[in-house]
C-alpha cells in the first residue's frame, strides 16, 4: 500500500514533532520543572506515529510511555501535553496524573495510560469487544512492551482477543529493555511474535525504526481485524535510547548498542529516503523544522503560563456525575 | 553508625542472607541495577544469581513463587517494585499465601516488602498506601517502620517470622531519615508500639512517615502549652492493643493519623478499638487525620492538599483539645 506523498511529509513532520516535544520535556525535567518522574519516546517515533496513521477516524488506541508520537498523530497537542508534564489545570489529567500516564481522550479514541503494565492490554481488548457486540466496523490498537509482555494480563489479553476474533490489534514494542531488564532475562525465545502462533493468530516482526514498514503491517493488521478476521500480535523491534527514565542513566546499557542503533535513526533515515525520492527540498524541510520548532515554544509558553491546581480540586470527580 | 533508613533495610537483607542461607531474594530489577531505590545494591555481588534473582515482569508469579519456595523450606524475601503493583499479585498473597497455614498447616514464611507512601510526586500508581488491603486479609503480618532502628530491626523479624509478612517501606524516609544504629544483631519484635514522645494531654497515633509529622506537630503544639504523646505502631497486624489502650485511657483524647485515604483506613480499626475497650476514658471524640478518599494526584498543590502533615494534625489537636 504506497502512501500520498501529502501523507508521506505528514508523517515525517509528526516524528520531528515527537522527537522535539520529546527533547524539549528532556529539557524541562533537567530545569527543575518537570517534577517525580518523566519518560522518554526516543528511538520510538517510527513504530508510534506509523501504527497511528494506519488507524482509520473512529478506531481507538491505547499509547503507553514510549507512544507520544501516537498521542500527537490522534490529535492531542503539544500544549496539552506538556501542561500534563507540568501539572497543570489545563492538562487533560487536571494535574491529577503525571507524564504521559493518564493522558487519554475518548473523543481522540485514545485511552489513558494505567501504570500497572500492561494493563492497557484487557482495555483495549474490552473496546474492539464493544465493536465486535455492535459489530461496528471498528478497530482498537494497543501498545505493550517486551517488558510487560511476561504479566499474566498480556495472556489472558491475547487468547481473549483469538478466541473471540475479536477487532484488536497488539504491538509489542520491544526496545531490548524493561527498566534494566534486557530480553534475553525477559523471555527465552527470539521473537516475541512467535507466540502468536500459540494463540492460532498471526504474529509478525518489523523494524520498528521503518516508518513505512510499521505502517504496512499495521494497516494490513487493522484491515484484517476490521473484515472480522481477528487479532494480530506484530513485534516492532527498536531500541530504548535514554534511560529507563529520566532518573536513570542506564549505565548497564552498553555503549555500542547504542552507537549501533544511532546509525538506524528512524527519523533521519526516513528524511534520507524522502530527500532520496524528491520529496523533500532542504526548503521544505526547513519549513517543516521552524513549524515544528515555533509549535514546540508555543506549547512550552502556553504550559508554563497555565495554573497549577487548587489544592481543594483534589477532591473533585472521584465519581462520575455527569 | 549512622545510616539512612533505606541503608538500614539494605543491612538487614545482606545480614540475614549471611546468617541463613535459605533467605534468597527476587523481584524486578533487584541484581544488576541494585532495585528502583538501590536497596539491593550489590547484593547480586555478594550472592550471587541463585540468591539473587531478577525476575521478568511478573507480580503474579514473583509472589506465588516465593510462597512455594517457603513451603519447600526457603525464606525468600520477594521485593514488588512499587506497593501499588501489590494489586496485581493480590490473589497470591491474599488467597495462597494469607490461608495455607490455616488450611492445611502449610507455613508460609516470606517476606513482600514493597516501597508505599507519597510525597514524592510520583501519582496515582506509585504513592499509594495499601496498608488496610492486607490487614483486612487474615493471615497475613502487616508491618510499618517509621525508623532507621525499626526498618533494619523489624525486617530481621519479617524474614524470621513463619508467617507471610507485608513490609511497607515508605518511600519518602528512604533517604530523609538517618540516625545511629548499633552494628551488631537485633531485632524490633513485632506487637510493640514505640512512645515516641510522652504526653498527657492527648495521644497522636501514627505509623510510617506520618510518626515524624505527628512528632512535629507535638512539638509546635507544645509551644501552645498542648502536651501530646505521640505512638508509633511499628506493626498492624500484630496490633500491640495494649499500649494504644493505655495511652488513650490516660490523656482521654487521641488523633489517629495515616497517609492512606479515610474510608475503611487503618483509623477505623483503631477508633473501634478505642470506642470498644477505653470508651469510659474518653473526653473527646477520637478525631481521624487521613488523606482524603481519591487516588494520590501528582500535581504538587493536590498532592500536598492530599497529603496528610505536621499542620493538620496540629490543627485537628487544637480542636481535640479545647473539648
Ligand atoms: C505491573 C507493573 N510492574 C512493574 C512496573 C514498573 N515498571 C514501569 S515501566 C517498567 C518496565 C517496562 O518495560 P517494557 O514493558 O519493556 O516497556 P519500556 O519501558 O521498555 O517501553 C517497569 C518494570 C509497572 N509499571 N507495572
Ligand atoms: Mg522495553
């Protein structure tokens, strides 16, 4: 499936848009501003912005840490999230929550992020089964990491989803990593989508650092799920490239593998690629850099001006009232 | 020797793995990076990868394994990285592990400790206080250090103990506290309340990090000419009934005081205790000073509005006091 070329510059503008949110957070966290703890999507733009993009308007996602690029592609700003970073009244968490978790939008389709991993999982099952009761032809999309592939909730998820056939589709991004926990302590095989033959679904493995190549097999993924012929577990392969958090300096990461990963941006090979094909002009790009840049200090200016809460709002919505 | 609670937890593990050899340890990140607070640091180096196992992602299995290794004759100490990722093992230690012994005499000697409490900016999934999940769980000790002494003394009661034991490290004193420590072998037993100030105005119950608030609130009251008494509880479950009795027989009026939400909290408990058994003693009604019933939000003004202090119990003191 070959993509306009309107979409191509679209995708390539929404990865610089990540990575430059993503730096700027970086930033605000070493200023002081960023309080507790703050996560990072470097390295993961590719996988993040190319499942979103293969999302049709009124299928729904469930982004974890590493998937700011899929919040952004389904149309939470940069200002709402780096309000959220910072606490603010105008976050879509109110304060209440802090980082990417529990930035969630149902009027995006996208559901916010429970720390338990992978909680995500179940939720996102549960919502292509209120498609699959209606049999709407829609489709939910949800991301877990090779960490949390090894909690009880991704099995139970995953042979639910088979059983039912149900609409869903699950991305296991694994970026070699949980915390310090590199895969090879994770689990004992090669490819995490091998399970899915353990399921009686379709597993496959991509480069998650290949836009293109994750929107391909998420498309076909989201299309097979939508013509009712149930779940695939893809396995987009990348890597973790700060730390776990911002805390951590991840000194047991070695050195080269991460020299090794540099080389396989997937930012700037997709830039190669478009630049290769005529697409991009060192004009546009630029164009598409200040854009970016003026949307990055904006959201900054915007957050840092918004409220803090009040106090006594603590107490407000534990229940629904509305 | 003066060290820092989380160094304090830290020597009791290493101590009582060199005192017996069937204490192991297991949990999320524990060995080579030392567990999210560092307080397995170097363990893996001094024990080894069979005495020091880093787990997959896995609460389940982490705390369902660790109560069959104990019925094999092991003490594993089984470290959950955040107690508010005890939710996902509840059925191992609320259903195995709570009501083997009573079932069928299988003992279950383990240890979950789990760094709880907020303060430290962290939100709704990793502040929380599940103290009153497990307490209301029979079967299963439920332990609550406040000090450096406690934390070292207590945990070396834990990994003694036959029982399954739920030690909540609070997460805010980790590296806020230090004090002098003696170097050699002791244990706090568990069932013993600690006066940690004495007082005959008005009694102020806490646990965890909330002892240090309340005993700065005792001090800011007694500039007021309010002379409170402040108790550490130290352990829940066992309750040392006793000396909440008879510090509440003797001032007439007390101020409970937790870190996790009101309803159904550890407060309850106590506030029933006192009504059942000192009710003819009271001159006052007992006052609860809690976190309100909401998640722990992560914005700074919720969470101090949230979070219980040295302020509020003064201020519900004062009120207490001029009954
Ligand atoms: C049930 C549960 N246990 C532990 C944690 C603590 N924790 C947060 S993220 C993380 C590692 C996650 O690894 P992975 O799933 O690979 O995602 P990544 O961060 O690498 O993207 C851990 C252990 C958690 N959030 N939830
Ligand atoms: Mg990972």
């Amino acid at each position: 499936m070959t993509l306009p070329n309107e979409d191509l510059l679209q995708i390539y503008e929404y990865m610089l848009l990540t990575r430059a949110v993503d730096d700027r957070i970086d930033l605000l966290f070493k200023q002081g501003k960023i309080e507790g703890v703050s996560f990072s999507s470097l390295g993961h733009e590719a996988i993040a912005v190319g499942a979103a993009w293969a999302l049709g308007p009124d299928d729904v996602v469930a982004p974890l840490h590493r998937d700011l690029g899929a919040y952004l592609v389904r149309g939470i700003t940069p200002r709402q999230v780096l309000a959220q970073f910072l606490g603010r009244r105008t976050a879509l968490s109110r304060g209440r929550d802090g980082n990417t978790h529990g930035m969630g939008d149902l009027n995006l389709g996208i559901l916010g992020y429970v720390s338990p991993l992978p909680d995500q999982l179940p939720l996102t099952l549960g919502a292509a089964m209120a498609f699959w009761v209606r049999q709407e032809p829609r489709v939910a999309l949800a991301f877990f990491g090779d960490g949390s592939s090894s909690e009880g909730a991704a099995h139970e998820t995953l042979n639910l989803a088979s059983v039912l056939k149900a609409p869903a589709v699950f991305i296991c991004e694994n970026n070699q990593f949980a915390y310090s926990t590199p895969t090879k302590k994770q689990f004992a095989i090669e490819n995490l989508a091998d399970r899915a033959a353990g399921y009686g679904i379709p597993g496959v493995v991509v480069d998650g650092n290949d836009v293109l190549a994750v929107y391909d097999v998420v498309h076909k993924a989201v299309e097979r799920a939508r013509r009712g012929e149930g779940p695939t577990l893809i396995e987009a392969k990348t890597m973790r490239m700060r730390g776990h958090a911002a805390h951590d300096d991840a000194f047991y990461v070695p050195q080269e593998l991460l020299a090794a990963w540099r080389e396989k941006d997937p930012i700037r090979r997709f830039e190669a690629a478009l630049r290769q094909q005529g697409l991009l002009s060192d004009e546009l790009a630029e164009e598409i850099a200040s854009r970016v840049a003026a949307a990055v200090d904006d959201a900054t200016t915007f957050a840092e001006k918004s409220p803090f809460p009040e106090g006594r709002e603590a107490l407000e919505g534990v229940f629904c009232d509305v | 020797m003066e060290v820092t609670y989380l160094e304090a937890i830290h020597q009791a593990l290493e101590e009582e793995m060199h005192r017996d050899e069937r204490v192991f340890l297991l949990g999320e990140d524990i060995g080579v990076y030392g567990g999210a607070f560092k307080v397995t640091q170097g363990l893996l180096e001094t024990f080894g990868p069979r005495r020091v196992i880093d787990t997959p992602m896995c609460e389940i299995a982490i705390v369902g394994s660790a109560i069959g290794s104990a019925m094999m004759g092991m003490r594993p100490v089984a470290e959950i990285q955040f107690a508010d990722f005890m939710a996902c093992a509840f059925d191992q230690i609320v259903n195995v592990a709570g009501t083997s012994f009573y079932r069928w005499r299988a003992a279950v000697p383990i240890v979950i400790r789990a760094p709880s409490g907020g303060g430290v900016r962290a939100g709704p999934f990793h502040s929380q206080n599940p103290e009153a999940w497990f307490c209301h769980a029979p079967g299963l000790r439920v332990v609550v250090p406040a000090t450096a002494y406690d934390a070292k003394g207590l945990l070396k009661s834990a990994i003694r103990d036959p029982n399954p034991v739920i030690f909540l490290e609070n997460k805010y004193l980790y590296r806020r506290i230090k004090e002098d420590i003696p170097t050699d072998d002791y244990v706090v037993p568990f069932g013993q309340a600690a006066v940690r100030r004495k007082g005959s105005d008005l009694s102020l119950l806490a646990y965890g990090a909330m002892v240090h608030e309340a005993l700065a609130a005792a001090e800011v009251l007694e500039q007021e000419g309010i002379d409170a008494e402040v108790l550490d509880l130290r352990t829940l479950v066992p309750l040392d009934e006793e000396t909440v009795l008879a510090s509440a027989r003797k001032t007439g009026k007390v101020v409970i005081t937790h870190e996790a939400s009101r309803t159904a909290g550890f407060g309850a408990e106590l506030a029933a205790l006192i009504a059942e058994r000192a009710f003819d003693y009271l001159d006052g009604p007992v006052l609860r000073v809690t976190a309100p019933d909401t998640p722990v939000p992560y914005s700074p003004p919720l969470e101090d509005f949230f979070r219980p202090d040295a302020a509020k119990i003064a201020e519900a003191a004062r009120r207490l006091a001029a009954y």
